[in-house]
C-alpha cells in the first residue's frame, strides 16, 4: 500500500515536471513568436511595402496554423504530446534559419513560406502546453481548472508582448538577420534543454485514434469554436496591421515605440488574463464555481462598444494619440477576460481522452478568426483607413456575443450535455 502511494507521488511529480518544461518550452516559442512578427512586419513596412502586402506576408502563417491545429491535434493523439512539443520547436528553428538568408532572398512569397513554418511551429508547442493542463486537473475541480488555464494563458501573452518589445527593440539597435540570430539561438536553447530534461512521455498516446475524430460533434465545443473565429478575428482586423501602421505613419513613432506599446500592451492583456478568475468572481458566483456561455455573451456584448468608440473618437478629431491609448487599454481589459473564459470553457466541455484532438479543433477556430481579421486588416486599412477597422470589429464582436448567447449557461448544463454526446466522441 504504502508503495503504491509512492508510486502515485512519482507519477504525480514526473508529470509536473514534464508539464513545466512543456510550458517552458511554450513560453521560449511565443516570445520569439512576438518578436519575429514585429521584426517581419516593421522591417517590410520599412522596406516601402504596403498595407496590404505586409498583411499578405501573414497569410500562410494563418493558412497553416488551421491545418497544424486539425492534423497536430490528431498527430498528438496518436503519438503523444512530446512529439507534437519537439516537432514545433524544430520547425521554429528551420523557419528562422530561412529568414536569415541575404536580403535578395527576401521577397514576398520566400518569407511566406517561412512565416507558414512558424505559425506551424507556434500552434504545434500552442497545443502540447494547452492539452497538458487538463490532464492535471480532476473534472471535479474546475475553480482550479480556470486558474490554471488563466495563469498559463496570461503569463503566455505576456511573454508575447515582450517578444514584441524585443522585436522592435533589436531591429532599432541591430540589422534584420542579427535579430533573427538572437531569436534562434532562444529557440535552440529552449528545445536543447527539454530534449535532456523530460523524462516519459506526456499523456496517453492513442494508436487508434482516427481523423475525422478531429471534428467535434460536441454542441458547445462547436459553438465555442465559432465564436472564437468571430472573437479574435474582431482584434486582428485592426491590431495586425492597421494599428502599427496607422502608428508609424500617421502619429509618427518610430520602431521601439511602436513595439514599446504594444508589448506593454499584450503584457497588460496577459495579466488581466492571469487575474481572470479573481476578477470574474462575483459575475458567475449564481451560475457555479467557474463561468459559463452567459458570462461569454455578455463580455462580449460589452466589448464591442470599445472599438465604436474608438472609431467615434477618431472622427471627431480629438488628439489620436490619447483616443489611441485610452481606447486600446479598455479594449484590452475586456478582450482578456472574454479570451480567458474561453480558454477555459474548451477544457470544461471535453473529456480527457479527447482533449488534444478538440483542442485543436478549438484553436484551429482560432486561426481561422486571424487569418480573417488579418487580411481584412490590410484591406480595409488600405480603403478606409483604421476606423473602417474599427468599425467592422465592433460588427464581428456582435457575431460572437451572439453565438455565445447560444452556449450552456451553467456547469452542469455542461457537464450533462458533454455526457450526452459522448464528449464530443
């Protein structure tokens, strides 16, 4: 008796410890992730191409970060988490490589290509850190499910924002390919460093998992999915590309300053994330111990007023710089929570067993919303400038409030439907 308890103690703390490396190794990839996407996006800009063409370099990024979240889902089911983590860390590495080749090497369809290689990267190791949480988690500790979701989520932006602030930082102090350099040396250390460290595997490999198990007909899980493609394309139709843009060329910033505030600002965003539980509270006490598909709708709803207004302010000629400001820290707050309890409502609305596969069907929703937003970003900016940005966000921000109306509006909606559908089997 009292070895078997040992035995459980060791599973327990081999499964932390691979749980943290995983999360290390996430951390590492999403900061060279913020970085590299400052670095593409302000070095091209510079180099006199449009709105629209600095959008299009985004393009397969998006594209192929659908396909890593449906194949890497099922890849991760049947081989195991580990896979999908080293798999992401190496591609990382292959992509930068690319982008250190000489500036004549650098046109519009050679850097596509290697921005697809990273957004595989980035959804890969995306994946591996997400599905671990939940296999840490009983399904009767769901408070705990929602810190451990939010503190991950949050710490992630986090980084992002620095990688952002690190990315505008090295291209003001260093040329484009030294900048890379540094970004894989990070990368490199990062897979280096769980390569010797992890010990077993992480989570259970399902030889006979099939593919079309990747499409969930779990009800919530499927609405969850589409409103998330309406939540994070709403942000990316401005934040992408008319935001920096509109910022270089129009207040005046120069490179660190533009990457300055938008780092700030997603490490803002990471940390009302990580606070999400505290904050949230007193909203969904009635509905349980964890929010629910109410809580999303009305976040929703509310969001959507903060581009408006922005839209409105910008109009009316009052200092851009301020409405700016002012206006993206409000957006900001709420957009966290919203994306928050999302990310813990996909992880209440699945079983263990198909946590990797609905997931990536989650996330593969999830870039779907940025590839939209990320194109319409160029496009609209190019014909209206950033208030027609702001005012198509406001509009999609509505879709999703709407499609959030339609999810469980309590735990044990939740828990009964996704024994209902078999979890989503």
């Amino acid at each position: 008796m009292a070895t078997g308890a040992v035995e459980q103690v060791k599973g327990a703390s081999g499964h932390l410890r691979n749980y943290m490396l995983v999360t290390g190794a996430y951390w590492a990839d999403t900061l060279t992730d913020g970085a590299l996407r400052m670095l593409v996006l302000l070095y091209f800009y510079q180099r006199g191409y449009s709105a629209l063409e600095v959008a299009m370099l985004f393009l397969f990024y998006e594209v192929f970060g659908i396909v890593t979240n449906l194949v890497g889902g099922w890849i991760a089911a049947r081989l195991g988490l580990k896979s999908t983590l080293f798999a992401g860390l190496g591609t990382q590495l292959v992509a930068l490589s690319m982008l250190m080749a000489g500036a004549g090497w650098l046109t519009v369809p050679y850097v596509m290509v290697a921005q697809a290689l990273s957004g595989i990267a980035k959804d890969l190791t995306k994946m591996s850190s997400k599905s671990a949480v939940k296999l840490l988690v009983t399904d009767d500790s769901q408070s705990t499910l929602f810190k451990y979701v939010a503190v991950l989520t949050g710490s992630k932006n986090a980084l992002k924002g620095i990688g952002f602030f690190v990315g505008g930082l090295l291209l003001y102090l260093v040329e484009f390919r030294a900048s890379v350099l540094v970004l894989a040396i990070l990368v490199a250390t990062a897979l280096a460093s769980t390569a010797i460290l992890m010990r077993g595997d992480l989570g259970t490999a399902n030889k006979k998992a099939k593919f079309q198990q990747v499409f969930s007909n779990n009800r919530s899980v499927n609405l969850l999915a589409a409103a998330r493609v309406f939540l994070f394309a709403s942000r990316d139709v401005w934040f992408v590309v008319g935001l920096p843009v509109f910022l270089r060329s129009v207040i005046g910033w120069n490179f660190w300053q533009v990457g300055a505030f938008m780092a700030v600002w997603i490490i803002g965003y990471g940390a009302v994330q990580a606070a999400s539980p505290m904050i949230l509270r007193r909203f969904y006490r009635d509905s349980g111990n964890a929010p629910d598909g109410t809580t999303a709708m009305w976040l929703a709803l509310i969001l959507a007023a903060f581009p408006a207004g922005i839209a409105l302010g910008l109009a009316g000629d009052l200092p851009a710089a301020w409405i700016i400001v002012v206006g993206l820290i409000a957006f900001g707050v709420i957009f966290a929570l919203n994306s928050a309890v999302h990310s813990y409502l996909i992880l209440a609305y699945t079983d263990n067993d198909k946590v990797a596969m609905n997931v990536g069907f989650y996330y593969m929703a999830n870039a779907c919303g940025r590839l939209a937003g990320t194109v319409l970003s160029g496009i609209l900016y190019q014909q209206y400038g950033l208030e027609g940005c702001l005012w198509a966000s406001a509009g999609i921000i509505l879709v999703a409030g709407v499609i959030s109306s339609l999810l469980p509006s309590n735990r044990n909606a939740t828990v009964s439907l996704a024994a209902a559908t078999g979890g989503g089997d």
